[in-house]
C-alpha cells in the first residue's frame, strides 16, 4: 500500500467570508488529504479540515504532525473492511481529525473494492442517487450582502437557509433574521446558530426575541453544559435546540440517546472520529427517538461528499452540506449543488476524482 499526505488551503469565491461567533473571520480551509494506493492501483482518499482549533481545541500543525507521525507506524495492507470494523490500537488513540481522514480513506477504498458508490455501500439502495437536500448558511455581514447572498442561493433553489448570530450586537442578529422573513416570507425553513455565544439567562430572553420567526431550531444557544441542564434549559425553550458544540464524541451521543428530553443533535465526522462512528451515532438517535441533523463544518469537496453519502443513506431530518459550495480551488470536483440538493456521481467510492497536482505534498512511504 502507498500512502501519502497532501495540503491545500482551499478559498470561496463570490466574496464569501466565513464568519461565526466561534471562529471570527476564515480566510480559507487548511485541508490536508490522506491517499491510498493499493497494489491492484485502486486509489482512495480521505480530507480533514485543520484549521478549527476554535471547535476541537488542537492547532492545524499539531494536527499535522500527528499525522506525519502516525502514519508510518500503521500497516494499512490487510482488508479495509476488517480495519474499519477493528482499527489498529495506534489508531483509536488518535485524534478525531486524524480518525478522520484515515476512517474516510478506507471508506472510500473498501466500497471503491465494492465497485459500489459508497452510500450503496453504507446501505443506500441498489441505483439510487447519491443526493440530498440541504441547507445553506448565512454568515454574519453587513445586510446588504447578507440579502444579496440569501437571494442567491434562493434562486438556486436553496429555500433551506440557517443564519449566524451571537458575535455581537443581538439586535442585529434580529434584524437580519427579519429581513428574510419580509423579503421571502415563510416559503423559506429557517434556522439560527449561536455558536455557544449566550450564558442561559441571557439566551432565554434572545429565544423568546426569536420566537416570532418560526424557526425551525436555534443551534447551541449556551456553552457545553452538562446534558441535564442542556435538557431543563430546552424544555422551556420557545424554539427547539439543537446541540452541536456539546456533541464532541460517541460518550456524548450515547447519553443524548438516552432520551427523555427535546434537545436534537449535530453530528459531525470530524468530531466523532469519521463515518464509522458517526453511523453508529446517527442510528443510536434514531432508535432512541432523538431527531439529529448530519452536517459538517465548511469543508472541501471529499469531506463534504463523505457527509452526503451518509445522508443519502440515512435520509436524517436536517442536514448540513453546503461546505464545498463554491470553492474556487478545490482538488476533488464534482458535486452538483442546485434546487436545494448537492448530488454526488454515480461512480464507486467517494466519486470525486482527486487531483494531488492541486496541492503541496507533505509526506508518502
């Protein structure tokens, strides 16, 4: 098996600017890229975003360096199959990111062996599409170019729309919120994303603000609190809430699967360590009856085709996918972002071809 690493630091066009009340501004997405060659030439690969030590805590370069570090000390030669389902000792004491990018890698290669798109491989059915609706973002900016860009991707058919607030003034948030509401109406599903911004005395008097909007769910209103406040906090709410900073892992999940409360959650593959963990935790939720959205943090074309394979053959109430959108410089093109669904190709695997010439190589064996 022949490994190699691959960087890329991949931007929006269309004056995007990513900004949130957990990130601030984000110049562009530091992407580093696992691929597997195997003997017979198949060729798989898996990406992890970097740059969010705002969520996970860990430095791009910290992450890197594990990677670097880590990868020559596994042997990847035996059945992805058998390694998904039981992964080397070295690899289940890595890092979430780096769990990550080697889960999606095998991933991509056993269901590529399959000959099968990858959702089929995941449990989709034989010949369905590889698509699913999703919803778009709304980062903080002046209001100008906040409706300019909601109007965009309206007409593209995105009627699907969450809005960031909690980085400043609240009653900017409001106003922006507002505008949607008169300029669309209530043909478009609203949400809201506060990032963790709120304490809870202070986010009870902003819900109830933001009741009049009929939102679907505000995400994460408070900080990560333990799961019995988070649930007292939700059964008073006006608007259901949805977790996401708090759900940093499978211990996590099993207890929001315990149910008994109305809180809904965000799964993510680059908290939860892949799509191996992150399937497991989408059909924890599903049994115990908490409803759970599957998205992503903005992320390139192979990350965000991972999470939509997922989707495709889960079909979750919410989902998140709009990370690769628009990106100018991407080096695995091909999903299909229009009338509110981003699609994959029908081929094995992943079905986006990877294109190394597009990045800085790091490392290979």
């Amino acid at each position: 098996m022949r490994l190699s690493l691959h960087r890329a630091l991949l931007t929006y066009g269309g004056g995007l600017t990513l900004h949130t009340a957990s990130s601030g501004k984000v110049a562009g997405l530091d992407a580093l890229y696992l691929r597997l060659v195997d003997g017979d030439g198949v060729e798989a690969v898996g990406e992890v975003r970097i740059n969010i030590a705002y969520l996970n805590g860990l430095a791009a370069e910290t992450v890197l360096a594990e990677a670097v570090a880590l990868l020559p000390r596994l042997d990847l030669s035996g059945d992805p199959v058998a390694l998904l389902a039981e992964p080397p000792a070295l690899l289940q004491t890595a890092s979430a990111p780096v769990r990550m990018l080697l889960d999606m890698a095998l991933h991509d290669l056993a269901a590529k062996r399959a000959g099968l798109p990858l959702a089929e491989f995941l449990g989709l059915a034989a010949g369905a599409p590889v698509e699913h609706p999703t919803n778009q973002t709304l980062f903080i900016t002046d209001d100008t170019t906040f409706l300019a860009q909601a109007s965009a991707y309206v007409e593209r058919g995105f009627r699907d729309l969450k809005v960031r607030i909690g980085a400043g003034d609240f009653e900017a948030d409001v106003t922006r919120i507002k505008l949607l509401r008169e300029r669309f109406g209530a043909s478009l599903k609203l949400a809201a994303d506060a990032n963790g911004a709120w304490d809870a005395e202070t986010a009870r008097g902003h819900l109830d603000r933001l009741a009049s909007f009929d939102l679907a769910y505000v995400e994460q209103p408070v900080a990560p609190a333990p799961l019995a406040d988070l649930a007292r906090f939700a059964e008073t709410s006006p608007v259901p809430i949805m977790l996401d900073e708090s759900v940093t892992g499978e211990a996590e999940v099993a207890a929001i699967a315990n149910g008994g409360h109305r809180l809904m959650a965000h799964l993510k593959l680059v908290k939860l360590g892949g799509l191996g963990p992150a399937l497991r935790a989408a059909r924890s939720l599903r049994a115990a009856g908490v409803p759970f959205m599957i998205g992503q943090m903005n992320e390139g074309g192979l990350a965000t085709a991972a999470a939509l394979h997922l989707c495709a053959a889960l079909r979750p109430r919410f989902a998140e996918l709009y990370g690769a959108d628009g990106i100018e410089n991407d080096p695995a093109e091909g999903l299909d972002y229009r009338n509110g669904t981003v699609a994959a190709p029908q081929a094995p695997g992943l079905g986006l071809t990877f294109r190394p010439e597009r990045t800085a190589s790091i490392w290979e064996n």
